[in-house]
C-alpha cells in the first residue's frame, strides 16, 4: 500500500523516504501534490565502476603524459577567469 504524507511531514522525513523502497504520495492540504519513487542503487555496482572509470582516467593521463597536478592548475585557472 502506498504511503500517504504531506509535504512537512515529507521534508521532515526524507532521508527514511530515500531509504524506503515505498513509493509515498505527497500531499498539501489533503490534495496529492506529487510522488516520491525511490530508485534502489547498488552501492557496490557504483562503486567499482567508479574505480574503473578512475583507472581509465589514471590510464589515459599516463599514455598522454599528462601529470594530474597540471590537469588541476589548468582547472583553476580556467574557473578563476569565468569569475
């Protein structure tokens, strides 16, 4: 059964929303305003996939000689004049 909240109680509690795999209607004034539908994630999945997209990088910077200190001034550099 869907869970039915209104928006306080929503904001209050949207951290154990997000842990939920319940969907749960929103609502202000007894009228559904919207719907929260949590999307499970599989941390493991998303973590090593960051760890490969992470040593792709590492790998790619190697074959190019470029050093990742480099990559940063130029990072700054470049934001310092969109200022």
């Amino acid at each position: 059964m869907t869970q039915v909240v209104g928006v306080r109680e929503f904001r209050a509690g949207l951290a154990d929303f997000i842990a939920s795999a319940e969907p749960v209607a929103v609502t202000r004034h007894g009228v559904t305003v919207g719907w929260f539908i949590p999307t499970p994630t599989d941390r493991e999945a998303e973590i090593a996939s960051l760890r490969s997209a992470a040593q792709a990088l590492d790998e790619l910077l190697t074959k190019h000689g470029v050093q990742p200190d480099e990559v940063v001034a130029e990072f700054k550099a470049a934001r310092a004049g969109q200022a």
